[in-house]
C-alpha cells in the first residue's frame, strides 16, 4: 500500500460545527420567526446560526487551539441539518449564502484554520431539481435516470406507504441517486472538485459506504486531488475502514472505533448505554486496561502510521449523544478521553460545546445551540481542554511520532510516543484511587534519564517539575485518581 495523506492533517485540532446552532450575525438578516435560541432543540426547527456567526467567533477558537473546522453540510435545503440538499453550487440563504462562504474561507485561512465541508453525495432531497422535474413531468422527465424510480405516480409526500423510488433508510424525503448513471457521476465529481477549487480545504463524506462503487470512490478523489493535492478527503466510516484507506479512495475515517474503547475503559459501568443502542459502533462494553489495550493495539494495526496520523478521533458528533451525557454528567471521563485523544496518533477533533460542558442525548438533543453567556460555561474544563490542545501542539511526538503501549493492569493505561529525540510518556489512571505502577522502558530511553512532568492531572502548577528518573530500566509513577501525567524525557 502507497498511502499518501495530506501534511496538515497530521498536526490539525478540528472543532466540528452544526452551522445553524454555533453563533448567528445580525449581518444576515432572517425571512421569519425562528425557534428561541436557548430553547431545546427540535428535528425541525431552526435557530439562525450562519457562517457569518462562525467568521465573527474565529479568535474563541483559535484561543482554544483550533486550526481545522468540519462543517455539517452548507448548502441550500429544507431541514436545519441541511442533510437534505436542494442545491449543491448555493449555500443555503439563512446561513448567508455563498457570499458568506467567501467571507469565511479567507479568514479562516488568514487565522490558520482549515475548513473540510460535509460532502452529502449519496442521496438529495425532493427539492433538488432534477428530482423535482420528475415529480413534475413524471416519465417524460430527461432526469428520469438519475434516480432509481419505480413506479408512478411518485409517492415523495405519503408516508403512510413506502416510496416508490431508492431512498436512503427508506426516507421519502431522501431520494438516493443512481450513480451508476455517467451524468450524475460526472455532477457529483464536478461539484466535488469546484468548491476545493473555490478554496475549501476538504470532504467529509456522508455514508460514503451506501455508494458501493470503489471506482466511483477513486474518480472522486483523482478529481479533488487534481484540484488541490492536499486536500482532505475523510469518510464516515463507524466500524472497520480498510477497504476505503488503500490510498487509492480516503484518507482517513472518522473514527469511531477510538470513541468505542475511549467509551469502554473511561466511562465503563457509568456508560449511559440506552444512548448508543442501534448505533453502528453499538454495543459497548466496558473495558479494563488489558481490554482497552488490546482495542487500541487492534485499532493501530488495521491501518499504516501514515493513515493512522491522519484519522479523525472523535468523542461524540451531531450523530451520538453528547459524551458527558454518555458519561452522565461524570466529567472525569470526558477530561480522561480527551487528554488520550490530544496525545494518541491521528486528528482530535472536538464536538463544537462539549469543552463548556453542554450536555444533550442523540438527535436532536445533541444539536442544541451554543449558549455565548460565558458565566454559563464549565470554566475549568474550558480550561483543561485549552491545557490538553496546548500540550498537543508543543510536542511534535504526540502529533508525528510512533506509538507504543507500556502498561496495561486494572485501571491504567500507559504508551509513550517518539519522534526523533523527543520521547513523551503518558500514564492515564481511570481507578477512583490514587495509583503506584512501574513503567518499563529499558529499551525506550537510557538509564539514569531524567522526566519532567508536563501535565500532572489538573494541577497546572505542578506541570515542569523533575517527577522520576529511570532506573534499572523501569520508571516508578504516581498517578492520582481518575487523572493522567505526562511525561518528557529531559536529553
């Protein structure tokens, strides 16, 4: 396998965004009522977020360490999710339109940051033109092929009987197209590659897996390549992605697979499972550390280091429960899977809230709508995760280097990651009790190293004090509980 990933990837913090519940501008005026901001979220209403709101907040994110934003899909629809496209060249009016777009990628760019959008390419909706000429015009329409029909008339609105066309999840709203028919794939590439030339850094794929075409997968990245060579194009993957990340289709998935154990040993018995039931990554089970670090070695050896590195690990998106709620309310376990995340191999990215503490069960409970009243957020885990993004981004090992685990027993979990000279171990206790454990490193690092404690759990001032020295090969550490430390070999 010759796998070649975009650079960037490897050192990106990504911040996924539901665009119409972050932040709304008063500079994109609204056509009518709206759901009340801070009112629960519904499956149908809308709060106003735009991307004129995201451009307006770009210092908050890169305060929190941020260089990459996913964006849940832009272009025009008829659902706050914009899942159901209407037209795939117009970001959608209420969010600001293409002009808002304009505005966004460049100060992105200028502030660092990276925008992929969400590429929705396996089914439109009953608004998307070419569909609706055939609701119109019946057979007679020349996009007849450009969907499975079966019969007529289309029953695109009766859903009291199922619809008589291919439909994603057999939802009427969801026509899926026929992408065995050359003029819808040569659309879809054709819109893939336009906005990567318009100045987006990347595709996120929906349900990519529900298109069963690998040559259609391989034309579609020859074409964003060709635009930009370093674009990155990630798949919605839940389960085992090696089919898809040949090199030749991917770059990366998200990874679920990373959620399911960080839920398992982090979370545990607390897993709210009622919250993951009919998920693709469902059931979870609860995990010790030799369980854990057997599904994390599993996890490092379907893919090469180069396709490891560029992985999306995540903890929770618009499609799951928000992960305190998953935890309920147990905060320990969010700060113990994100400092795991920050320091394992591949992309974190964060669920645009989770830092303040919002919490939410799956849809629409976990779209709910970013509360800018600062006296209403978790300033201490506010805290931990601008620590947890910093300490990824001083350390070149946690963003490039190998990986090897050093110790799993009951209910810690250590490995160390290496880049050149520069070594950093990680220790992470998911006991309720303080614990002592002796790390082997004989042949990692020579004896009579010193380390330095970069982290020491949550107490900020501890960070930078001389916390062991290896002798006879091993390193004997205290980790308090439910913490980690993290620690750098001073050559």
């Amino acid at each position: 396998m010759d796998a070649k990933t975009p650079d960037w990837v490897k050192d990106a913090i990504f911040y996924q965004i539901f665009p119409d519940r972050f932040a709304a501008s008063p500079r994109v005026p609204k056509p009518g009522p709206l759901e009340p901001w801070d009112a629960p979220p519904t499956h149908y209403g809308f709060k106003g977020g735009d991307l004129a709101g995201i451009a307006e907040r770009l210092d908050y994110l890169t305060d929190l360490g941020i260089d990459a934003i996913y964006l849940n899909p832009i272009f025009q629809s008829a659902s706050n999710h914009r899942y159901h496209t209407h037209d795939y060249e117009q970001v959608d009016p209420l969010l600001g339109g293409n002009e808002a777009l304009e505005e966004l990628l460049p100060a992105c760019h200028a502030n660092g940051i990276r925008v992929i959008l969400d590429g929705v390419f396996n089914h439109a909706s009953r608004g998307f033109f070419p569909f609706h000429h055939i609701l119109e015009t019946g057979s007679a329409s020349p996009y007849l092929d450009w969907f499975r029909i079966r019969g007529f008339p289309l029953r695109a609105y009766d859903e009291h009987k199922p619809p008589n066309y291919a439909a994603w999840c057999n939802l009427h709203a969801l026509p899926e197209f026929n992408t065995d028919n050359p003029h819808v794939r040569e659309f879809l590439w054709g819109i893939a590659a336009r906005w990567i030339e318009r100045g987006i850094d990347g595709w996120r794929l929906d349900v990519p897996a529900c298109i069963d075409d690998d040559e259609f997968w391989r034309e579609f990245r020859r074409r964003v390549k060709a635009a930009n060579p370093e674009a990155y194009i990630v798949g919605e993957i839940w389960t085992d992605a090696r089919r898809w990340l040949q090199g030749d289709q991917f770059d990366a998935a998200m990874n679920y697979l990373f959620t399911k154990a960080c839920m398992g040993f982090f979370i545990g018995d607390r897993l709210d499972r009622t919250q993951t039931y009919g998920l693709s990554y469902s059931p979870v089970y609860t995990l010790d550390a030799r369980a854990f670090a057997a599904a994390i070695d599993h996890l490092l050896s379907m893919y090469p280091l180069e396709i490891t590195l560029a992985q999306m690990n995540l903890l929770g998106s618009h499609d799951t429960a928000r992960y305190l709620t998953l935890a309920r309310g147990d905060e320990t376990a969010l700060r113990l899977s994100t400092l795991f995340q920050m320091t394992f191999a591949g992309a974190p990215s964060i669920y645009y809230g989770d830092e303040i503490g919002l919490q939410g069960t799956r849809d629409p409970g976990s779209r709910n709508s970013f509360p800018w009243d600062e006296t209403r957020w978790n300033q201490g885990l506010l805290g931990f995760f601008r620590r947890a993004t910093r300490l990824r981004r001083r350390f070149e090992a946690l963003r490039r280097g190998s990986y090897r685990a050093l110790y799993a027993e009951a209910d810690v979990y250590a490995f160390a990651r290496r880049h050149g000279r520069e070594t950093v171990i990680v220790a992470l206790n998911a006991a309720w009790e303080r614990r002592t454990v002796r790390l082997p490193v004989e042949d990692l690092l020579p004896e009579g190293t010193g380390l330095v404690e970069v982290w020491a759990g949550d107490a900020a001032d501890s960070a930078g004090r001389d916390a062991a020295r290896i002798r006879t090969g091993r390193v004997d550490l205290v980790i308090e509980p439910r913490s980690g430390s993290v620690l750098v070999a001073a050559l």
